[in-house]
C-alpha cells in the first residue's frame, strides 16, 4: 500500500518519512511489505491508511504544481469514520505528524477497549434506516456503527447482541446479513470505556480552523472551529457514522463532483448508491493521478 506513490514522487516519499520518525519505527516498510497480520492490527492499520491518504494529496499536489497548475479548492472535504482524520489534515485543521500520533493513540485505545469488552460488527444488506433501527432496538447493546448507503447499514455492539442479529434482522425482513471480520465494536458505547483517555489525548493535539468545511460524521453538518472538531473526534468514537447525511447534505449545497483520495474507492462506490448519477474518480495511485490531471487540464 502506497509503495508506487512513493518511488515515484518525492513529496509522497516525504510523507512516509516523516511517519517513520514520528512513530519511531518503520510504518512505510509496513504498509510496503506487511506482514499482513501486523497490518491488520487496529493499532497499525489506522496510521498506515491516513498516512497514505495523505500521500496521494501530497502527490496530486506535487504533480499539479509540475504542471503549472493550481488546484482549485474543494467546496468541501470530508471523510468516513478514521479517512476524517484525513480530511481533517487536508483542510489545514491538523498538522500530519499531530494527526498520525492521535490516531495511532486512536487505534491503541480501541484495541484496549475490545479486549475490555469483546464485540463484534455486521452489515445490513437491504435494510434503510428505519429498519436498521428496528432491528437494534431488539438488540440490547447492539447499535448503528455506520449509515454507509442506502441498502448498505453497518450494527456494531456486544458478541452476544451480534450473535442473534442474523435471527432478529430476518424478522425485521433484512435480506442478508454479513458478519465482519473484527472482534472490535467499532462506532458503539462498548468504546465508551476509553473515552476519557482519547479525550486527553484530543484536548493535547494542536488544531486550527479548518480553511474549508470539513463536514463531520456524527452530525453531518461543518465543523466550524477547533472546539467543534475537537467535540467531533471524541464524540464519533462512540457515535454512529452519518455518510449518508453528510453526502446529502454536500449534494444540497451545490456539490456534484465527488473525488476520493486514498487507497482503494470504497467512498465513491458509497456515493453512487446515495445520490444519482453523480460525477465520481477515485485517486489512489501516480497512473490515477496523472489520469485526473489529464481529465482535469484545458486543452
């Protein structure tokens, strides 16, 4: 992940380095070359997918500026569940280094918090929100983690909540139920018993006022200043994903034009299932990059 960004453009390069030097070990040799089971690890997979993320804005800034070109802002920036993190970093509102230490914090916290209290997540396929809600009110300690798509709702909660979800979502008319492989209950109150140490670690990362909205996951709405990202960040532990809401609420406000910068296109598929026929490119790699500028670039 991220090796290609990195052999080819040096400010890309320069993001892994200095993720190495922050975290005190080689972050970038894993994201290269796994293993995939240290990868996997909550711990490491947060830090390695924002310091990727924010190699590709490097990068596309990098070539951009190469070509003499200035990029134009975005109207907005946002980002789902951890990719918040990035967005955040891409607005000007937290400096990398301050935003790799608090999410490898994050991602500490939450491993200690799951093996506290063991849980699990699944996805709802078919079901739109109201039934979703239906379904975990049946569930004690089992609550939405994440309102991804239409059709596509994430639960999250306790092992035993999770284990009777596929009898429960079937009585509700849920078409198909997709356990997910962690052992971790994500977006739920069982992070509940570590939100005062993440807290801690919020009120001590420095911020800025985002230079454009970034809208946030718990409310759908922008998130204006530093107390707001701040409340942001500790409330979403616990609090369910809104993308669908904050899709929405982008599309409302004049918003046609969706690209996600990052590894993989997760985001726009999510997108193409909220809003119809939206225009959608994902940028990941130096080939998509060169690709958008190309697209992007008067002849």
């Amino acid at each position: 992940m991220g090796r290609a960004l990195a052999d080819t453009s040096p400010a890309a390069r320069a993001i892994f380095d200095a993720a190495d030097a922050t975290l005190g070990f080689s972050l970038s040799s894993l994201c290269f070359n796994g293993p995939q089971a240290d990868l996997d690890s909550t711990i490491n997979t947060q830090p390695a997918l924002l310091t990727t993320s924010v190699a590709v804005v490097r990068a596309l800034e990098e070539a951009s500026g190469q070509r003499g070109l200035a990029l134009s802002g975005p109207m907005f920036c946002a980002g789902h569940s951890l990719g918040e993190y990035s967005a955040l970093v891409a607005a000007g509102a937290v400096e990398f280094a301050d935003a790799l230490r608090l999410v490898r914090e994050r991602g500490r916290l939450m491993e200690k918090a799951g093996e506290a209290q063991p849980g699990g997540m699944a996805a709802l396929i078919g079901a739109d929100d109201a039934k979703a809600e239906a379904v975990v009110a049946d569930l004690p300690g089992v609550q939405v983690a994440n309102f991804n798509a239409p059709g596509q709702i994430i639960v999250s909660g306790a092992a035993e909540g999770i284990a009777r979800l596929a009898e429960v979502a079937k009585a509700h008319g849920v078409r198909k139920v997709i356990p997910l492989a962690v052992s971790i209950a994500a977006h739920s109150a069982l992070m509940g018993s570590v939100v005062d140490e993440f807290r801690a670690a919020v009120e001590a990362t420095p911020m800025q006022p985002p230079r454009m909205p970034v809208i946030g996951n718990v409310h759908a709405r922008p998130l204006g200043d530093v107390a707001a990202v701040r409340r942001e960040l500790v409330d979403q532990l616990t609090a369910s994903v809104r993308w669908t809401a904050g899709v929405e609420y982008m599309a409302a406000h004049g918003v046609t034009r969706f690209i996600e910068l990052g590894p993989g296109a997760v985001l726009i598929n999510m997108v193409k299932r909220i809003l119809k026929e939206p225009e959608v490119r994902a940028v990941g790699t130096p080939d998509d990059i060169q690709a958008y500028l190309d697209a992007t670039t008067p002849s």
